[in-house]
C-alpha cells in the first residue's frame, strides 16, 4: 500500500499565516468601516464650546472600538499561529523525540506514524527503517555471539586437551630420555658381567669392576639429575668442570667393546698429546660420545670403523655467549652409508629416527645436543662429509 504524498511544511505554514492575515484584514475592514461611519455621523453634531469638551463621546467610542478590535485581533493572530505551528511542527517532533528515547532504551519495535508534512513523512520513514535495520543487525550480532561463545567453549575444551597431551608428551620425553641415560650404562654394566663371568685374571676382574662402578655412579648421577629436575638453578650447567679428552675417549671405548653391537668395530682416536682439558665433565662428554658410538655401530651394522680426531682452534664462540674462547674439536665419523640430505634437517628433533624396526628411540642426538648446550658447547652434522657420518663437536677449554 503506497502512501499518497502531504503537504509540505512550508505549505502549511502559509496556509496558516494566510488565514491569519486574512483576519486582520477582516477586522481591519470593520475597524475602518466604523470609524467612517462616527466620522459620518459626527458632522451634524454642534460645534465645540468652552463648555464641551475636546474630545467627544463618539470619539471615545471610535478608540475604544479600534483597541478591542486590535486586541482581539492580535489573540487570535497568537492562538491560530501557536495552533498551526504546534500541529505541524512541535507535534510530529515531539513523537520522534519519544520514539528515540524508547530506542535509545532498548525497544526496537517502536514506530513512527507516517504522516503529516512531507519532510516529516520522510524522516518517519527514514526513522522506522532504521530501527529495522538496527533490530536485524541486533539479530545477527546475538547469533554471532552465539556462535563466538559455542567457538570459546570448544577453544577452551581444546585448549585443555592440547594441555594434557603437551603435560603427557613431557612425561613421555622426561621418561624416554631417562630410560635412553639408564639405559646405555646398564647395557654396559651387562656386558661387562658377561666378561667379568669368564675372566680369570685378578687385574682385569678388577678393571672390569672398576668401569662397572663408574657406570653404576652414573646411573646413580642421572637420577639425582631427575630428582633436580624441578630445581633448574640449582644443576650445574657443566662449564665449570673439566676434563681430558683422551681419557674419556679412551674410558667410553673400552665400555662400547665389552657390548655386542662393537664387537667388530675398530676404534681410533687422532689427537695430538698436548690436547687441553675441555669445559666439560667426563660424564657428560662420556654421554655425548657412547650415544654416537652407539648411533654409529648401528649405521655400520656390526662391522667398520669409528675414527675421533682431535684438534685445537681459536677464536671460537658459542651463538649463546659474548666473547670469544679457544676450544677443542672433536670429529666423529663412522664407516656407514651417511645420512640422507632429506632427513639432516630433523636429527637432533626428539623422537626423531630412520630406523624401521623400532629399535631406535629417536632420542639420542637430542640427547647430545641437550647436553652440549648446557656445557656452552656445540654439535652438528657435517653435510659436506662424504662416505659416512661425521658429527663435529666443539668445547670450549678448560
């Protein structure tokens, strides 16, 4: 149903003022007319004498009939204006000013009546349809709301469970780390029982008990490690112990022969006899070189060599600290295939291992690398190596 077009304010107003000025001119006219009609009648009255007064009785009624005509004049001129103004103005804008308080209060079904004046019909208009469009994006947004507060509960549900499986995968790190720690001595702690069972000799029996000790206090090192774990302050970082490359060397190689994966495995070490201490205990270096030894008997398959150099280089620094120290470099390298471009990238990532039966934790260069970055040392693969792998670890000296 189509509205038919008003009347314009401007119209209106006219309007009224005509009906206003046409009142004046009536009440003009019969102001006019009266003061003719005393003018008329006045001339057959006498003369004035010294005994009558100047101003005559019909005078007083012509001034007094033109001031209650003004007067009554100028009330309705007052009344119809106010009237007029009050109807096609004050009116219509007192309802829209209602109509945005009740909006402004949060009624969104409030309406307008469309009518009057043009300009009026227009911004009723205008009014109502955007209290409509208000009520529809009111609409909208509460069902965005909705949905934002289903998407924070699920975020949060998610977010717990991401927590859990993180919490769980930390406990399964922790514990696979530690068993790979306890693991490697125990196995060597066997394998020198195996000797040890055979061994008639009173010097060696003794040697053998001797590195089955070493390995047992490592053991033991290692869970005191764990029990510290919450007190990572208080562990050492390593740069303040010391030790001599040699005699680790030498400690870890003659443990790796008493296991079965070394058992036909050549073992050499090219270092020159000045070679200085290293910032680095024993146990930790011993662990960084079984868990390489141990990745390179299982590349070799049983048979080839490990060869470890040695050498001094100066002006080395760590990309953790400020100045630079000599250090001493060590070379591991195996007689196995090498490994692939394509998996370099991912070695030291926990977990991580290219072995399909499932012998492999993936945790033994993560291990290495763990413990060199506590000492201030570093690890990496040699990529231009060709023939085998070659791991470079370089420690600061002593």
């Amino acid at each position: 149903m189509m509205n038919r077009p008003g009347i314009g304010i401007g119209v209106r107003l006219a309007f009224a003022l005509g009906i206003v000025f046409s009142a004046f001119i009536v009440l003009t006219e019969l102001t006019v007319s009266s003061i003719v009609r005393v003018s008329i009648a006045g001339v057959d009255e006498p003369p004035e004498t010294p005994d009558r007064p100047g101003d005559s009785n019909a005078v007083r009624k012509v001034r007094r009939s033109v001031l209650l005509y003004l007067i009554t004049g100028a009330a309705l001129a007052l009344i119809v204006s106010f009237w007029a103004i009050h109807r096609v103005a004050v009116a219509p804008l007192q309802r829209m000013t209602r109509a945005l308080e009740d909006v402004s209060a949060g009624s969104l079904t409030t309406k307008v009546p469309v009518e009057g004046a043009t300009e009026f019909i227009e911004l009723a208009r205008s009014f109502n349809r955007m209290v409509d469009t208000i009520r529809t994006q009111r609409t909208a947004l509460e069902t965005q709301l909705a949905a934002l507060e289903s998407s924070a509960r699920e975020l949060r549900t998610t977010r717990d469970e991401l927590i859990r499986a993180a919490k769980l995968a930390s406990v399964g790190t922790l514990a696979s780390g530690v068993a790979h720690e306890i693991g490697n001595p125990i196995a060597g702690v066997l394998g020198l029982l195996d000797v040890l069972d055979g061994e008639t000799d009173p010097d060696a029996a003794a040697r053998y008990r001797g590195l089955m000790r070493k390995e047992v206090q490592r053991i033991d090192r290692t869970i005191a490690d764990l029990l510290a774990y919450a007190r990572p302050d208080k562990l050492s970082s390593g740069a303040a112990s010391r030790c001599a490359v040699i005699e680790v060397f030498d400690h870890v190689q003659r443990l790796a022969r008493t296991q079965k994966p070394f058992a036909h495995i050549n073992f050499s070490l090219d270092a020159p006899a000045n070679l200085p201490d290293v910032a680095m205990s024993d146990d930790a270096l011993g662990s960084v070189l079984m868990n390489l030894f141990l990745n390179a008997a299982k590349a070799i398959d049983g048979a080839g060599r490990i060869e470890v150099t040695a050498g001094c280089i100066s002006g080395w620094r760590h990309p953790s600290a400020a100045v630079e120290r000599n250090a001493v470099r060590l070379s591991v390298t195996d007689s196995g295939p090498g490994i692939a471009p394509q998996q370099a990238d991912h070695i030291f990532d926990p977990f991580f291992t290219d072995r399909k039966d499932g012998s492999g934790t993936g945790l033994g260069l993560a291990i290495c690398q763990s413990v060199c970055e506590r000492a201030g040392a570093g690890i990496s693969l040699d990529r231009e190596h060709c023939g085998g792998a070659r791991f470079v670890i370089t420690i600061p000296a002593a």
